[in-house]
C-alpha cells in the first residue's frame, strides 16, 4: 500500500528525473517553469487552460512538471489508443490515482491489492449489465416524473443545482434501491459533497495532502458507512431479496468465498456514486443547455422525441435507441464539455511511443478537453453539431476513457441522460434567462461542469398542464 | 487491386471481429445475437466476450449488426469476406 511517506519519496525520485533529457527524442518541454515548483500553481489554478498551452508549444507530446513529478501530456487518438492498450504493470492507474484511497477506503479498488480490485471490478459490472439496465431506465423516468411535479407550470431552475438533486436520487434508487433513496435527506447529499469536494486538482501532484477538504471527506466516509452499514443489516433481518447494486455487493464473494464486508461495500457504493453522480449531473445540465443554445435543431429534436414517445409510451431500452438527434446532442456535449479531464497513467517501465521513450516514474496524462478539439478528428472542432458523424475509430471519442480502465457505467449514464432529457423536453419548454456568453464553464474538484449560476427558465407545453 | 465479396449459395458472407482489449463484458451483443455471442467468465478484471461463431451469413448478419451498433464500448466489427 503507498502511504504519504512512500508518496514523498517518489516525488522525490521523480524531482531528479525531471532534468531534460539530451538528444533527438528529447520529449518537448513547456515553457514557464518555476524553479521550485514547477507548473504546479499554473496546472492548479485552472488545469484546462494550461494543458491547452501544453498542447499548443508541444504538439502531440509535452512534459510538464507538477512539484516533481514529471508530466507528459499525450494528445490524439494514435497516442491514446497506445496508452489505453497498454498493460497495468506497463502504465498503472492504481499508482496515479492513489487520490482516490481515501474516497473510497482503505481496501477498495485503487486501495486494493490488485487481484482484489480485479475481483471487485467484476462484482461492479454484474450490476451494469444489459439485463440490469432494463429496470434502470423506468427507475429513472419515474424520478423525472417526480422532479416534473415538482416544477409545475412554469419557473426558472438552476440546471446545475436540478440535476446534482435528481441524479442523486435516480442513482441512489438504482444503487441502493427504493427504500434508501426514500429515506434519502440533506445528510446524504452533504455527505456526497464533502467526498466530492476531497479531490481537487492538487490532488494528483500530492493525493495525501493534509487539509481540511480531506479530513471533511474522511470523516463523511466514516459517516456513510454507519449509514449504509445499518441499511445492510436491517435488509438481512428482513431476507428479502432486491433489484439493485446494494443486492449484488451484498450477495458477492471473492473468489476464495469471503464475502464483502459492510466497509467494502460502502467503498463499492462510494465508487459507483462517485463514478457515477456528477458526471451524469454535468453531462445533463450541459445538454440541456446546448439543446437551448441550438435551436436550430430543436424542431427537429421535439418530433422525435414525440414519435418515440408516441410509439412507446413508457421509457424503455428500445425507446431510447431511436432518440438519434438526443444521442447526438449527448455525445456532442460529452465532447466539447467532458467531465473528467486528467485521465493519469504512472509509467511502470519505460514506455515507448513512436521515437519518444518516456522513463518510469513519470506520469502520462490524457485530456479529452484538449483531445476533443483536434481538427484532425473532430472537422470544425468548436462548432457544435449534434449530427456529427461518430469517428471510426474507438480513440478519438474518450470522454469516458478506454481500454480496460474505461468508464464501466458509460451505458448507464447515456440511458441516464437520455430519459431525464426525453422526459423533461416532452414537457417543457426551456429557454436561457441570461445572454448566452454569461453561460461559462467552471472545474471544481477535477470535474468540468457549467459556472455558477447557470439558470433556464421553463414553461410548461400546452396540454401538459396539472 | 479489386476485392470481390465472397457468397455462398448467392449469400453476402460476413466475418466477426471482436477487440478483446477494449471488452468489459457488458453482455448487450449476447442478448441482440445470443446464437453468436457467449460470456467467457475469464480470471481477468472483465468477463470476456467470445464469438460463438466468427463467419456468419446473411441471415445472422442483422442481429450482428445490431450488436456491432448497440455495444458500448465498440469492440465488435462486422466486414463482409472478401476474396484476397
């Protein structure tokens, strides 16, 4: 297990090998270090806009320096297909997201030895396959109907606030079931926010950092567990047997028979929250908000979604597959705005990428922010178009990663996505209540989401009054 | 040089191509072409996907379609055999 000691030590190693390397293959390397620190203050105080500079002076590849570590930033599908093919004793995300232990635990996935996190990956997807994603869609209509009651005829709504509350609850409903999620209070969110809150950008140059962001989200880790301790026992008194992810946590063993303990599936469902719940929070609000930006296709939008819902008159897996423009407007958002924007290797053993040779114990960071702006891959990059034909490739599109470390909930949270939208745009009408150049972007916790505040106004549909 | 496609009795054939790096065993290709598609519960951090058969006809081609569409993480590829 790396501790902080060990964690220092490195940076340590790594502050010795941060001196350019001479010769032809010399990996570009960005201007404007500060003797001491590095880029460190720059990549922290606004990590998007500093990678773009990388990108920018060095091209495909650049190194930067965070504190000691040694960065190299990778740009374009042929780099990211030869990173995400890699193997993990090659380039480790367990190493570079040692951040991450104190979130989830001590013992859970990054926290884990690694045949363990294999074991409890495995036990994370048998609650995301197809067969389980059928009872998922109607959970989640069922949460935008209530959320709809709720808005009433007309109104102004804070997108990023509406949908942080909704996905909360569809995703707790869906995780841990209907009694919990009616059970569900300002505590629990309060909670998820401090566990959120204990990552931030400077978590990746020192993930061990003292400070009062962590010991908050220690403590609510502490305090979830209590929580989701009690929920554990009391379904065991009762037997009854549930749809949900609590169910299979519950029910899972390792492969020598040990059940999980009520410490491991807390960390299990702190990993799926965290996965799971900003980011589809991000990628609605930002949908939402391009579907109003654009209203060049909203006509459009509005009769498919009328025919589908015509055609089928709940929200099922098949309805959702015919909402094509609605695909698009998600994937379009997803890259121009992906939530995560510092997907992190640690180089294990040398790692060899075309005529570069990048030393063990450097980091390698992909951002899709950067990457998903390449004319090269995208034509017209900055335009949004949601009939953008998809890349051929599967390395040009990686908001949600790839190879084996990709994001296992990707269904999940485009079906999420799509049947809060469908709902809601079968209903209301939303417009902006600002001039559209107030709508920024903003990147608290290492996660892209809207600026605060970031309102639409609503109007009931003719028809669809109470 | 032109490539013909191959058919068999007047029928396109087609051949499958799974990218087993990128699968995580999501199971969508098993329930669109359960007779093509089979789990292969491996020791590895995913269960595998495994091609029940990888030269198809026509006739299957459309359930192999609809899962090269619908997999999420993109790792099935369905190419019409061509003479070499």
């Amino acid at each position: 297990m790396t501790d902080s000691l060990q964690w220092f030590n490195l940076l340590e190693q790594n502050r010795r090998k941060v001196i350019p390397m001479s010769g032809a293959n010399q990996i570009p390397q960005v201007s404007g270090a500060d003797p001491s620190i590095g880029h460190l203050e720059e990549f922290n105080s606004d990590p998007l806009l500093f990678l773009q500079r990388v990108h920018k002076e060095c091209g495909e590849i650049g190194e930067f320096d965070l504190a000691g570590l040694g960065t190299i930033l990778l740009v374009g599908s042929e780099a990211h297909e030869a990173v995400f093919r890699a193997n993990e004793e090659q380039l480790s995300a367990a190493q570079a997201y040692q951040m991450m232990i104190p979130v989830f635990g001590e013992g859970i996935q990054y926290g884990a030895p690694p045949h363990i996190e294999r074991q409890q990956l495995k036990i994370q997807i048998q609650g995301l396959k197809h067969d389980r994603m059928l009872n998922y869609a109607g959970i989640v209509e069922h949460e935008t109907t209530l959320l709809i009651k709720q808005l009433g005829k007309k109104g102004t709504i804070d997108v990023n606030q509406i949908f942080s509350d909704l996905t909360l609850k569809t995703s707790t409903h869906c995780l841990l079931g209907a009694e919990l999620r009616s059970e569900l209070n300002d505590e629990f969110s309060t909670l998820y926010k401090d566990l959120e809150n204990g990552i931030a950008p400077s978590s990746l140059s020192d993930p061990f950092e003292k400070n009062e962001r962590l010991t908050k989200c220690i403590r609510a880790r502490k305090r979830l567990e209590e929580l989701i301790g009690d929920h554990v026992d009391r379904r065991r008194t009762k037997g009854k047997i549930y749809e949900d992810m609590l169910q299979v946590y519950m029910d899972s063993k390792y492969e020598d028979g040990t059940p999980l303990n009520k410490a491991e599936i807390t960390g299990m469902v702190i990993w799926f929250m965290f996965a799971g719940h900003h980011t589809s929070a991000n990628t609605t609000a930002w949908t939402l908000l391009e579907v109003v930006k654009n209203p060049a296709y909203l006509s459009k939008l509005l009769e498919e979604i009328d025919q589908v819902f015509l055609k089928f008159p709940t929200v099922t897996v098949e309805s959702l597959r015919e909402l094509l423009l609605l695909d698009g407007f998600i994937r379009e958002s997803l890259r121009l705005h992906p939530p995560l924007n510092a997907i992190t290797r640690r180089v294990m053993s040398d790692f060899q990428y075309k005529e570069f040779t990048i030393p063990t114990g450097k980091n390698i960071m992909i951002c899709p922010y950067v990457s998903h702006k390449l004319e090269k891959s995208f034509p017209k990059p900055l335009s949004f178009n949601p009939e953008r034909p998809s890349p051929k490739d599967n390395f040009s599109e990686i908001a949600f990663g790839g190879g084996r470390h990709k994001c296992i909930g990707n269904g999940f949270a485009i079906l999420q996505v799509k049947t809060i939208l469908a709902t809601l745009l079968k209903q209301y009408t939303f417009n902006l209540s600002e001039l559209p150049e107030k709508y920024g972007e903003a990147m608290p916790a290492l996660i892209l989401r809207p600026k605060d505040p970031c309102e639409l106004t609503y109007v009931k549909k003719d028809g669809q009054g109470r | 040089m032109l490539k013909k496609t191959v058919k068999v009795d007047n029928r396109l054939r087609y051949r499958i191509e799974l990218d087993h790096d990128l699968c995580q065993g999501h199971s969508v290709c098993i329930a669109e072409a359960p007779a093509l598609f089979s789990l292969n519960e491996s020791n590895a951090s995913y269960d595998q996907i495994q091609l029940i058969t990888s030269e198809i006809d026509e006739e299957q081609s459309e359930a192999a379609f609809r899962a090269q569409k619908y997999c999420p993480n993109g790792v099935i590829r369905v190419l019409p055999i061509e003479d070499s």
